[in-house]
C-alpha cells in the first residue's frame, strides 16, 4: 500500500489532471450547457470508464516493460489531436441553439469513450502518472489498484463539476460561449502537442 504521502500526490495530480481545462472537460461543460447536466453524465460516465481502460491497459504494459506502449503515445497525441480541432471547428460554426429534444445530438457514453480515448491530454497524464506515482513503488501492482480507483473518482467528479457549471450558462449566451469554448479547446490542443512532440 501506498504511503499516506504518496496518496496525497496522486490525489493531487488527479485532480489537477481531471479539473484543469482540456477537451474533455470543454466538452462536458459544453454538452451541460447545451442539454442539461444530468444528460451530460453519460458522457461524463463514458470519458471516465475510457480514461481508466488507458490507465490500466497502458499502466499494466508499463509494469511489465512493455516497450510497445511507448510507440503509440505519439501517433495517439495526433489521432487525437486532428480529431479535436474538427470538433473545435464544429463549435465554432455552431448556431449555439438549444436542440435538448434531439437525443441523437446529445454526447453519450460512447462519445465519452473515445473523446477520452483520443484525448492527447488523457494519454500524456497517463504516461506521467503512472512514471512518476507507481513505477517507484515496491509494491507496483497495490500501487496501481489503488491508483487507479482514486483517479476514477476524481475523474468523474471533475468532469461532473464542469458538466454542471456548463448548465448553468443562458441560452442567450451560447453563440459567445461556443466561441470561447472553441478557441481554449485549440489552444489546449496545440499546448499538448507542443508538449508531447518526441
């Protein structure tokens, strides 16, 4: 088991990962202010369970010296990217209307799992966190279990922090917010390849 100290650390990184401004956080706050925050936990609940699938899937090849998971954190970084600016683009030529009848248009679970799973900002906190908080463990694999259990609560919370600020936007200002939400999604997205490039 972790020290008192390390769970401390990693409740910290999780939280700043999970709360700070990336796209799935915009998207979330996005999809609560556009159809409500309880519609929007789907897609909460879906980038959530996408986030702990890449936390094990990449943290489990990691503990085993699996030299192949390394390969694909770049790729994954520009998959995910182009697929984030496409929905910035799609934001931005939004009428920022309220279309709340249309369930097809709501982001469910599934676009939660792969938004998340596109998310470059998800692949680089996983890559840190688990070099950082688990390979220097003893215990590596208690280390990860429990590791990985705090950053999925964290992670939903979060996102359902935003999820519900989102909701609380007028209808009047959706035009404006769309923007906004739009230019920091970009900006997040050129950040995070200008962090990740090899």
């Amino acid at each position: 088991m972790p020290s008192l100290e390390t769970l401390l650390a990693m409740c910290g990184f999780a939280l700043a990962s999970s709360a700070t401004p990336g796209p799935v956080n915009i998207i979330g706050a996005m999809t609560g202010a556009t159809h409500g925050a309880p519609r929007a936990l789907r897609f909460v609940s879906g980038a959530t369970a996408s986030f702990l699938a890449l936390l094990v899937i990449v943290g489990s090849g990691m503990l085993i010296g699996a030299e192949w998971v390394l390969a694909f954190a770049w790729p994954m970084t520009l998959a995910g990217s182009a697929y984030l600016l496409w929905m910035a683009c799609g934001l931005l030529r939004g009428g920022g209307g309220h279309p709340a009848d249309s369930d097809a248009r709501v982001p469910g679970f599934w676009s939660g799992v792969v938004v998340q799973g596109l998310n470059p900002k998800a692949w680089l906190a996983v890559f840190s966190s688990i070099s950082t908080f688990v390979l220097p463990l003893e215990d590596r694999f208690t280390g990860m279990a429990v590791f990985t259990i705090l950053f999925g609560a964290i992670c939903w919370f979060s996102l359902a922090a935003w999820a519900w600020g989102g909701s609380r936007i007028g209808q009047s200002q959706m035009r404006v917010f769309n923007g906004i939400m739009a230019l920091i999604l970009a900006l997040s997205v050129a950040w995070m390849l200008v962090q990740a490039v090899p």
